[in-house]
C-alpha cells in the first residue's frame, strides 16, 4: 500500500512550488462551479478515533474533485497530495491518510503525555512533601512545564504566514481547515489551592499559574496573520474539538489549558469569513464547509 500510494513529504517551500507548477497547467476559469480549489488540512489532534477517521473518508469522497490541490498537516509530518496522486482509487488513499494520522497521533500523544506527567509529578512533590523552601523551586518548575506543553503544538503563527505565502501564488479559491484538539492540564484541587491562598508568599505566585488563562499571542501577531489571509485570499474553518470525559488525578482537576488557541483561531476563522464551532464532533465542521461550497442558486439567475 505505501509503494502503491505516491505521497511526497516534503518542505513547505517544495509543497509552494508544486502549487505554482499545478496552477500553471490549470485553464483559468471564473465559474465558481469549476474554479480551482487549494486545500491546506491541519489536524492538531493527540487521541485519533473514529471522529477523526470519518474526516478523512469525507476529504476524498466527497470533498476533493479533479484539478483540486491538496496539503495535509498531520501532528508530526505533511503530507503532499499532487493531482495525480488523487486520482488514484479513494480507498488506497483514504487507507493511507488514516494510517498516517494514526500513527503520527500517537507520536504527538507520547511527548503530550510526558510533559503533562511531568506537571503531574510535581504536583504530587507540592501535595505530599514537606512544604518549605522547595515549594517556590516547585511551582517555577510547573511554570516551565507549562511552557514544554505548549511547545509541543505544531501550527504557530509563523507556520500560518508561509500558508498564506503558499496561496499568494496559487490562483483559485484558497481555504484553511483546522482541527484542533481541546488541550488539559492538570492543576490543585480546592483543598490544596486554599493552603497556597493563605500563604502570603505564595498566593500570588499559585494563582497566576494554575488558575489564569494561559497567555495569548500577542495582538500584533494575530493582526500579522489576519492581513497576510487577506490579502492571499484565504479563508480559515476551526473546529475546537471537545474530549472525552477525563478523569482527574488525586488531589487534583483538569483545566483548560488551550483557551489561547481557542480564541486565536475563531478570530481568524471570523475576519477572513470562515467557519468556527466548538464541537466533539470534527465531522461536523466538515458538513458545514461542505455546504459552504455548494453554489448559491441566487447567483446563477
């Protein structure tokens, strides 16, 4: 199967040129009903399941037609679909993508789970040691690992401006779908957080890190992106995906830990005109990009 399937993983300056190279083969064409379409399809997932499964079957069932180009951002590589490739039968292809997502997930899912582990741990150090001076040593610590859980995201704004770079050259419609994977982190129960609330030298510290938001991109960056979609022509469609119930570690809770990226990609989805759900479904924002690209009747008459 993987012989069989010539799919190129390659530098996103090489996917640009291969663009280029496929829209100069294409007849340029006005009709909204044949226009040229260029697909970049980011999944920022850790657990792949059989929501993320049916996604896949959609892109290549139902979404892809002849002429259309196509880049896939698994958590760990891409994924460079040129039109020949496409042609072949959609099952091979659609066996292919699922098994590379799969695969890739679960390569994401280990560094996750290691650095939400480590915070865990030091937790455990904060819950069941012997509160001293090792406590301020501990909570810069937790302050640090939240930081490596952040790093092991993929899609960051400098990624998003060669996106937009990529489509600068590429006539036809342009879209960005991303989905995103709610994130967690584990931080003090109630109990454990009122003994940091009625230590002065440690309150201030203790609410800063476990119970305010994490810290979003600057305005200036988002702004950046905004205007690079703009004047590409690119619209972004968010889905933030719910998780499972999860169930907390002694002692402690799971806080949202991705509010950050929740509030970065609906921004963006809304000022180029794209689509943005919060769902535990991705499937659903699928259908609803779907039915965003089906022609408007009004427009034909």
């Amino acid at each position: 199967m993987k012989q069989a399937i010539a799919i190129l993983v390659f530098g996103l300056w090489l996917i640009s040129s291969n663009l280029a190279a496929g829209n100069a083969r294409q007849t340029e064409k006005n009709d909204r009903l044949t226009q040229q379409r260029n697909l970049i399809i980011c999944y920022e997932i850790k657990n792949y399941d059989s929501r993320i499964r049916s996604t896949v079957n959609t892109i290549f069932y139902d979404l892809i037609r002849p002429g259309d180009n196509l880049i896939v951002y698994s958590p760990a590589r891409v994924y460079g679909f040129s039109q020949k490739t496409l042609s072949r039968p959609k099952a091979e292809l659609c066996e292919f993508l699922r098994d590379k997502l799969k695969t890739d997930s679960n390569m994401a899912s280990s560094g996750h789970r290691q650095a939400f582990n480590e915070l865990k741990g030091l937790l455990e150090e904060l819950l069941y040691g012997n509160r001293g001076s090792d406590t301020k040593s501990l909570l810069n610590q937790y302050r640090q690992g939240l930081a490596n859980l952040q790093s092991q995201r993929r899609i960051n704004q400098p990624l998003l401006l060669q996106f937009a770079d990529t489509f600068r050259r590429s006539p036809g419609q342009n879209h960005v779908l991303v989905f995103f994977q709610k994130e967690m982190r584990p931080i003090p129960d109630s109990t454990m957080m009122d003994g940091f609330m009625q230590d002065v030298d440690l309150a201030f510290t203790a609410r800063e890190i476990f119970l305010e938001p994490t810290q979003q991109e600057s305005p200036e960056k988002l702004q950046a992106v905004i205007d690079a979609f703009r004047n590409a022509g690119v619209t972004l469609h968010f889905a933030y995906l719910q998780p499972g119930v999860e169930r907390a570690p002694r002692r402690m809770e799971l806080h949202e830990h991705s509010t950050d990226m929740y509030q970065f990609f609906s921004r963006l989805a809304q000022e180029t005109g794209g689509i943005s759900l919060t769902t535990s479904k991705a499937q659903e924002l699928m259908k609803a990009f779907l039915k965003r690209l089906q022609p408007d009747p009004s427009a034909t008459r």
